[in-house]
C-alpha cells in the first residue's frame, strides 16, 4: 500500500505484476502459451493482452516438477482515480506425451481515490454588499427585515478531480427564547451537471441563495453549514 499523493504528478504511479508459472504436476511440461490480460474498469473501460511467451527464452520453456518460471511487467496506474485494475493470466503447456493443460490466475486491486474539497461561505446584504456579521443593528423598526445573499463554493483542495454528489446547506434559525428552526436542503440541483465535475486548480463552483425578510430585531441568530 503506497502513501496518499499530496500532488496531482504522485498520482500516476507504477504497479510491478510478477507472472509466476510452477509445475505441480508429476511430468515435464513445455510452455506454448502465456499471456497476461489487464482490464481496467470504469467510466471508460479498457484492456490489452501482454504476451508474456517472448519474455522466456526458448531454452528455458521447458519445466519440470517443482521448477518455476517468473516474468516482471511493469504497468502505470492512476491510484487517484478510483479506477478498479484486474490482470488475469493464462498458460498453457503440453507434456512430451498426451493432452495439453492449461492454468488461470486473477488479482484486483482498487486504490482509494483521495477525497479531499473544501467549502466556504460569504454571506452579505445583496443592497449594500455589507458582510453579514457586520450589519449594523437598525435604528428604525421599518429597517429590521433585510435581505441577505449566501454564496457557496467548493474547490478541490487534494490531487485528484472530484464529482459532486450532494451538496447539503443546513440554516439554523435560534431565536430569542432558545427555539430552534432548521432548515436542510441539497442545492445539488443548483449546480449544472457539467459543472459537477472539478479538478485541482479549478475555479471554485459557486452556488448563490438569498434568504428574504431575515428580521435582525427579534434576537435570533443565523447558523448556515455547508457540506
């Protein structure tokens, strides 16, 4: 297991796959036939066939009871895609006398994309662009209900693109008695789905509401969470 990649150039990393054929059998055996298949699953599948035959010298394609043969190949993976990757191996071998027979392996491995955003929130008073928490408290009664403009975004802060799948803002209303009012929403819809898609460097997805009629007179306060 390799450490998590801090940057988007540690994502491509190798991956060494040692072929090992052993003859358990009672008779020498001749190899014909060897070959490794990677697949790689996901979004857009792919695979290729490595004919592993070439890689054993011809002398050395006979094996007998208890021998092994070893072939190394090397393979360049993308640990921070989620992309699941399967090798499969074949090998086929005939003895001096009688039927050929043939042997199969498979080994997966799936690493752990790094899932790694950040969300911030900007809050202001869309008629005067004042913050928020620095909106001063109204001196006549008629100014108490104003409005106030959220905007969220999200970034991509580790070495891997990422795809929102939910985004979720909570606002709490505490009023002056102690009362609670929550009210939770995913604001997924709010983002296009081509644009649900972002990678280091990006600019931020941003995603804009405005609450109505927010009273700054009755005492409550305001609590917005995003995540």
């Amino acid at each position: 297991e390799s450490p998590q990649p801090v940057n988007p150039e540690d994502c491509i990393e190798p991956f060494f796959y040692t072929y090992t054929v052993e003859n358990v059998g009672p008779t020498c055996m001749t190899l014909n036939s060897w070959t490794a298949t990677f697949a790689v699953e996901g979004p857009t599948p792919s695979a290729f066939v490595i004919d592993l035959l070439p890689k054993v010298p011809v002398a050395n394609r006979n094996i007998c009871p208890g021998e092994t043969l070893s072939v190394v190949e090397e393979v360049q993976t993308d640990k921070c895609s989620g992309l699941k990757y399967t090798t499969t191996t074949e090998v086929q071998a005939n003895p001096p006398n009688g039927n050929s027979c043939e042997a199969t392996d498979m080994y997966m491995v799936q690493p752990e994309a790094p899932c790694e955003t950040e969300t911030s929130i900007v809050c202001v008073n869309p008629e005067t662009n004042v913050p928020c928490n620095a909106i001063p408290e109204p001196e006549d009664p008629d100014d108490c209900l104003i409005p106030m403009k959220y905007t969220y975004f999200i970034e991509a802060t580790g070495p891997a693109c990422m795809t929102i799948n939910e985004f979720v803002r909570v606002y709490t209303i505490t009023d002056d008695d102690g009362k609670l009012t929550t009210e939770k929403d995913d604001l997924i819809g709010l983002i296009p789905v081509r644009d649900r898609v972002i990678c280091p460097g990006d600019e931020p997805i941003m995603v804009m509401e405005t609450f109505e009629d927010v009273d700054l007179c009755d005492g409550s306060t305001y609590l917005t969470k995003t995540t």
